[in-house]
C-alpha cells in the first residue's frame, strides 16, 4: 500500500528543488549557492522555503555568515545526491563515458612541490585523450578540502595520508622515504647527522616539519639554521655549503642535476611519508572523476 504514495510524493515534489538543496548542503552559504547555480540569493530561499514546507523541516539552519544542515537534511543529502548521479548519467548523451567529450576541466589541489610528479604525466594524457580539456593545479585547502570537492571547486585533492571527513574518499598513492642531500660525498652516521647543521623547508611561517616531528618521536633533535619555502631553494643552497637537507628520495632525484646536489642514505630510519589521493562521496560513481582517479592509482605508480 505504500507503494502508490510514494510515487505520488515524486510526483508532487519539483525536482529542481532537489537541485537548489544539494548545492546548499555542499556550499553551506546561500550566496555562493546562489552564484553555482545562476540564480539570485532570494530565488534560492524561496525554492528552499517550498523543500521545507514540503518536507516539514527546516533543513538548514543560519550559522555565522553560512548555513548548516538540520539531522534531517544530513540523512537526506546522500539520497538526493546519488539520485540526482544517477538521473545525469541516465541523461547523458550515448551513455557512455568519452574522455574527448566528457572531459572539460580537470582542478586538482596539491602542495606545489607534488606539481613535477602529476601535471606532466597527466598533462600529456589529457591532451591526447581530451585536446579540449583544461588542467588546473590549485594550491591545497586542508581546511577547506571536503567543501571545495563537494561543491565541484576540486576534483581531487593529493595530500599527506591523515584523518578525514566520513564524506571524503581516499587510496594510498606514493610512498616517499627519506635521503639526506649535501653538497659532497659523505659517510653519515646518526652522530655525525645530529651535529650538523640543517635546512628545512615548509610552506608555513611556523610549526615542526615532518621529519622533525619524526626524529622528535625518536627523542632526537637537530639543529636548523635555514627554513625555506620550497625545495629547490633548499637544495641550491645545500649545493653551496656545508649543511644537510633531510628530503623524500623522489624530490632528490629529480633535483639532483639542476641543483648540483649529492643524495646520501638517510641514517637514522624514518617511516615514509604516505601520500593518498583524495575526493568526495558523491563523486564515487562519476565517470570523470573515476576515470581521473583510476589514471592517477594505476598509470602513475
């Protein structure tokens, strides 16, 4: 008997209200919600005002300059978002997915230093299988991650293995272990290692770096005497002196010849760095970015 009502609430809901709240839920703010969808701020709460009398909740709820979702919107959300995936693929042309037509713009937000091991590999792959698709490396949000992926700002996001939101997806990417790069051919020893004096590179003003928290585990300490912005730097003036640089082997490598660095064996066993790729729930089914993460899992290892 419940059967017939059900198609009946179907058929008596607007379908594009469904829309206006799954932006709303991924956005948390009325305005940029708005903006996505091109329509005006006050059409959007009077398509949300419709949803609630409909549905008998408020849905969301004002916080600061955003929105928040009630219970009832947090158990509706990923009901109408897979329904609402599977509705646009249903409609797709031919079905099927075509990296030449389908593929339009590709954002992924990485720390910079991770841009040498992605874009020219993907570059290359994208302009051979989608000519027309534009690629965007965008600087990384960790704060603002899950929101950029579900608003459809990222596709995905390459980062540090860490906890995340039960709406972020994520898979083991690349394994880093560390080197030690000094300007000359050196036999390290932890002693010797720990009495030397050391760059460190990080994009924050402040706050301990990866390696120093690791030798910290270890009760160890080092003495730093340059902190940098970024690799490169680091190595070019490792290059010309006597200080030691503690830096993932893969970034070594690729740095070696235009920095003149030497790549020593780390001698003090740290565990590696794991790097996963990251995106969002709603996003598990979708062609593109499936295409995108099976491209980037598989082919780039």
């Amino acid at each position: 008997m419940s059967a017939p009502r059900e198609a009946g609430a179907l058929r008596r809901t607007d379908l594009n209200l469904l829309a206006v709240f799954d932006v709303v839920y991924r956005e948390r703010n009325l305005t940029r919600a708005a903006r996505t969808l091109s329509l005006s701020q006050s059409a959007v709460s009077h398509a949300l005002a419709r949803l609630r009398e409909r549905l008998g909740d408020p849905l969301f709820q004002r916080q600061g300059r955003g929105v928040v979702p009630t219970p009832r919107a947090e158990a509706l959300a990923p009901e109408i978002q897979a329904a609402l995936a599977r509705l646009e693929e249903a409609l797709r042309p031919g079905r099927g997915f075509e990296p030449a037509r389908d593929l339009r713009r590709v954002t992924i937000a990485m720390p910079d230093e991770l841009e040498p091991f992605v874009l020219p590999h993907l570059a290359a792959t994208l302009r051979a299988a989608a000519p027309e698709a534009v690629l965007a490396s965008v600087r990384l949000d960790r704060a603002g991650m899950r929101g950029d992926m579900a608003a459809g700002r990222v596709d995905l996001c390459i980062d540090v293995g860490r906890p995340t939101d039960p709406d972020v997806r994520h898979a083991l990417w690349r394994q880093h272990r560390f080197c030690v790069a000094s300007a000359r051919p050196r036999r390290l020893s932890a002693e010797s290692y720990l009495a030397s004096d050391h760059v460190t590179v990080s994009s924050r003003r402040t706050g301990t770096t990866i390696e120093e928290f690791l030798l910290g585990q270890l009760g160890l300490q080092r003495r730093v005497t340059l902190r940098c912005q970024n690799y490169e730097a680091a190595c070019r003036v490792v290059a010309a002196s006597d200080l030691l640089l503690t830096m993932p082997r893969a970034y070594a490598e690729l740095l070696r010849e235009v920095t003149g660095i030497r790549i020593l064996s780390m001698p003090i066993e740290l565990p590696t760095i794991d790097l996963h790729l990251f995106w969002h729930r709603q996003s598990d089914s979708s062609p593109v970015n499936r295409w995108l993460r099976d491209f980037l899992l598989s082919g780039m290892r």
